[in-house]
C-alpha cells in the first residue's frame, strides 16, 4: 500500500508530465513549421528580396536584412516562432543579443494589445510605444557595442 504522500507525488509526476507533453507539442507544432518554411525560403530567392528591403534599416542596429523576418515574426506571432526562424539564419551572438533586446521590448504584440486593453491601458500608445523602444534599445546597442 503507497501511503498518502507517495500518491500524491506520483499523481502530481504524472500531470506534470502530461502538460510537460502538452506544451511540447504546442510548441513544436509552431516552431517545426516556422523552421521548415525558413530552411525553404534559404533555398529561393525570396529571403534575399525580403532581406533587401529592409537592409537599410536593420544595419542601423548592427543586424542582417535577413534577420527582419525574425523581427516581423516575433512582434506579430511569438517568440518561438522567432526563435525557429533565427534557428536557420546565419547571425553572430552579438546580432542575436540585439535582435533578443529588440523582441523582448517588442514581442507578441497582437496577443499583448489585446490584454493591454483589457487592463483599461492605452493599446493605440502602449503598442507603438514597444515597438519604438524596441528598434531604439537595438540602435543604442550597436551604438554601444558594435
């Protein structure tokens, strides 16, 4: 017979690892995608037509035209899809750090105004606000370190 304490720890184990589960496959069933759809637009002439146009405003914070889809990504969808995207780009630890600073200034906007809202905030001020102070946090630190 388990005494009560065991149970408890055994019936606690076993929902732990079942969200543990959960989350993974919400996870990867984001990043998976996001990774595979990156690993194809490598091989077409698309990334370099994206990463053409906004070229001249990410080497303002020390970063590849490339890693603007990152950017985009991050700010509208998540961080995780970020995260998949930049798995298959070619950046050093210094433009991961910046483009890092940026997101997290600047990420999940759609999901996070709508909760600003509901928090009786400003979403038209506090939205573009992020955003602002996400590109400008990137700029001073190329500025600081470049």
């Amino acid at each position: 017979m388990v005494p009560v304490s065991g149970r408890r720890f055994i019936a606690s184990s076993a929902f732990g690892c079942r969200r543990g589960i959960s989350v993974f496959l919400q996870l990867a069933s984001i990043i998976i995608p996001v990774y595979i759809l990156t690993a194809i637009l490598k091989l077409t002439p698309a990334l370099d037509y994206i990463s053409g146009l906004f070229e001249p405003l990410m080497k303002y914070m020390g970063l590849p035209g490339s890693s603007a889809i990152a950017l985009i990504t991050g700010t509208f969808v998540n961080l995780y899809a970020a995260a998949a995207i930049v798995a298959g780009l070619d950046m050093t630890s210094g433009q991961l750090t910046t483009l890092a600073l940026i997101l997290g200034f600047s990420h999940s906007q759609v999901m996070e105004t709508a909760i600003i809202g509901k928090m009786k905030a400003k979403p038209y001020l506090v939205t573009p606000l992020r955003f602002i102070f996400g590109l400008l946090s990137g700029f001073l630190l190329h500025l600081l370190f470049p």
